[in-house]
C-alpha cells in the first residue's frame, strides 16, 4: 500500500475569508490493489459576489510510491446573483430567464427575493403583473416587508423602460394574502418597527392591489391590520387597492399604530373590522406618542364594514377619555365614503380621545347606529367644505 499525509492550502480562496475550512490528515492509506482515495473539503456559502476561487491540495510524506506531482487544484464555483449596475431590481411572475432580478428577462420570479437582496445601491424594485404571495409555504406569520430607502412600484407590463410608461389600472398587480393550505396571512404587510428604528416616508409602495389578510392570530400585533400594519412606521402608500382584508380587531385594510402613513389616490372596498374599528383603516396614536398622525388624501372608501368607523377609525386611547391631542390628529382630505357600515358609531369615520381634520369629503348612503356619515366622541372633529347625503342612523345623527 501507500502511505501520505494531505492537506489543504490557500490560494485565490483563503481560510482568512472563511472561503473553506482548512484540513489536514496524515499517516493516510490507499490499500495494495486500490487506486484511488476520497479527500472531502468543507465549501462555506455566503452571499458575496466573487469570481471562481481555488485552493491547493498537497500530499506529502509519501511512501511507497515515487510522486510526480503532489499537489492538486480544488475551484469553487461561484453561484451567488450578480448585482445590477443600476439602482433597480425586477420581478415579474413569469420570467423564464435566470431570475437574478437585473433585468426585465432575467427578473426575479417573487417580490420576497428582491426584498431579500443584498445588493448595494437599490432604491426601487419594479413588479410586473400578477400575483405575488409572502409565502409558497402556509405559514400565516409571514408577510411582505417594507425598507427605508426602497420604492415598490407594480403595474408594469413587463418590458417598460421608464416608470412612467407603466399602468396600474391595466396591469393588475396583487399581494395577496391568500397562501398555501387554504391559509391567509395575518398581514400582507407587515412593518412593525419601534420607536428607535422607525419606517419613514422613503419607503414607498405604489400601484398594488392588497387582498386577503386575515389579522385574527388572537394577539395584539396579529388581530390589527390585516392588509397593511404600521407600528412606528410611516411609509409613502399611493395608487394602491386595499379590497377583502378583515382583522379580528382593528384596521381590515390598513392599522396606523404610531404612525404617520402618507395614503393617497387609493381605494378601500370590502374590508372589514369585526370586533371593534377601522373597517378600511384604523389610526391609533396614544397620548404617549401624540405627533405621529397619518394623512388619507383622494381615496375611497366603500362598502366597508366595522363595530365602528366603517371607513376610517381615529382613536386616541383605546378605552375613551377626552382628548389631549390639542387640535391635532389625522388629516383626511378629498376622500369619499359610499355605503360603508358599522352597528355603533360612525358609519363613514369615527374619532374618539382624538381631532382628526375632515376637508372636503364626500358622505353617502352610510349607516350606523350613531352618526351615520361620521361621528365624534370626546374628540373634536375640525369639518370643512363637506357633503352629506343619503346617510342614516338608527338612533341619531344620520349626517353627523
């Protein structure tokens, strides 16, 4: 037989780079009649982009055997997604390409692999149309994440070369909450931050239809907000459908906790809160946090249902008491509310311990059993240049 020692040694891939692990054996045996031997080196996955790299192998100590060449070449092969040179990463459902996400034929086929990249410098991902889930899998926890510094925009085709070439009226692009196993997110999305690590305004979402979640996991966090959760976060949400959520608590659609969400141009149909508020969206900021109010601009809100406020909930302590916000609290201009329901207060919006502002609104044909189109409970409501016709309580203020 042949008797060696073998082991490793560093050349364009090094242990100082945690490339591989370093091995040594020696007294090794290849037994008489026998040619061959197995050497076993341990590769470490990473993320980091790097071109192929090798190591050396040696063998050493030989004996019975004359050596002729006693070192061998190992070569890593790098598979690691190469970054973009641009600042924008793709996904389109059904891309046939190598699905890294540079390009519109190579996008990546799930909006969570772009979420996920590491790649430096991306400030926008584009999403194609389609429907795109948090999960393949059936676990309700997990949910899409919003980024500062990161815009996600849908309604693209799938070939545009400017944002503005896209539409999200023809390209319907969807997150939706329905997963595998007959499951239902408890949030589509879901960015619960704190008050020392808080969402801003720079992360975007644009020109999605957010369908499905279901906030019921009987806590907190996973009762509210079953299309969107904000907690200490404020992002930027415009052009946006929120339709067939419902939370077993607060927010079908939308729950601001501590939150200055900037809402715009969006739709809110068909959501639902059945235990307490905020059919279409629920605002909550406690006294201890009273400067973080969210801002709904030129939405819609219909057929949404709650135990109150049917299309928006304005709260500022949860078990009612006059308000400490001084005037201030939610800003919701230019919006409209059609038809939505609740069996106590507020059909259109509610405020409670909080002074939402009310410009230039549109109330028709909303019920509840107090104030139909909206309603106010040690709060003051500041109303201006609005309309109410067709609403109806049960037992009083149909309007008001």
């Amino acid at each position: 037989g042949v008797t060696f020692d073998i082991a490793t040694q560093n050349n364009t891939a090094t242990t100082a780079d945690n490339d591989y692990v370093a091995k040594s054996l020696t007294s090794q045996t290849i037994p008489q009649g026998s040619s061959t031997y197995t050497f076993t080196v341990n590769i470490n996955g990473d993320t980091k982009i790097e071109s192929d790299e090798s190591f050396y192998v040696n063998i050493t100590n030989v004996t019975g055997a004359i050596v002729s060449d006693g070192q061998g070449l190992g070569t890593i092969t790098n598979d690691d997604t190469p970054c973009p040179s641009g600042n924008i990463l793709y996904v389109n459902a059904a891309a046939t390409g190598t699905n890294n996400g540079k390009t519109w034929t190579d996008a990546y086929t799930d909006l969570q692999s772009a979420l996920n990249s590491t790649c430096p410098g991306i400030t926008e991902i584009w999403v194609a149309k389609g429907t795109y889930t948090p999960t393949s899998g059936s676990n309700r926890s997990i949910s899409f994440v919003m980024k500062n510094n990161l815009a996600i925009y849908g309604g693209f085709k799938g070939n545009e070369i400017q944002l503005t070439d896209r539409d999200w009226v023809a390209n319907v692009t969807t997150l939706s909450g329905n997963i595998g196993g007959g499951q239902r997110s408890y949030h589509v999305i879901n960015n619960f931050y704190t008050a020392s690590n808080q969402l801003t305004s720079s992360a975007v979402l644009d020109g999605f239809t957010v369908t499905g979640g279901l906030a019921n996991g009987g806590s907190t966090r996973e009762d509210v907000g079953g299309g969107m959760h904000n907690q200490f976060a404020s992002p930027t949400v415009s052009n946006c459908i929120f339709t067939g959520n419902s939370a077993a608590f607060a927010g079908g659609g939308i729950s601001n906790l501590n939150s200055a969400a900037s809402i715009s141009n969006c739709t809110f149909t068909g959501n639902s809160a059945s235990n307490y508020e905020g059919g279409g969206i629920f605002n909550y900021s406690p006294n201890a946090f009273p400067y973080l109010y969210s801002s709904v601009t030129n939405s819609t809100f219909s057929n949404n249902s709650a135990r109150s406020g049917g299309g928006i909930s304005n709260r500022g302590s949860l078990y009612g008491s006059n308000s400490t916000s001084n005037g201030r609290g939610p800003s919701i201009t230019y919006c409209t509310f059609t038809n939505n329901s609740v069996s106590f207060y507020g059909g259109g919006i509610s405020a409670d311990s909080i002074d939402p502002t009310v410009s230039h609104c549109v109330f028709t044909g909303n019920t509840a059993n107090y104030g139909g189109g909206l309603f106010a409970g040690h709060a003051s409501i500041g109303a201006s240049y609005c309309s109410f016709s067709g609403n109806s309580a049960t037992t009083y203020g149909g309007g008001i």
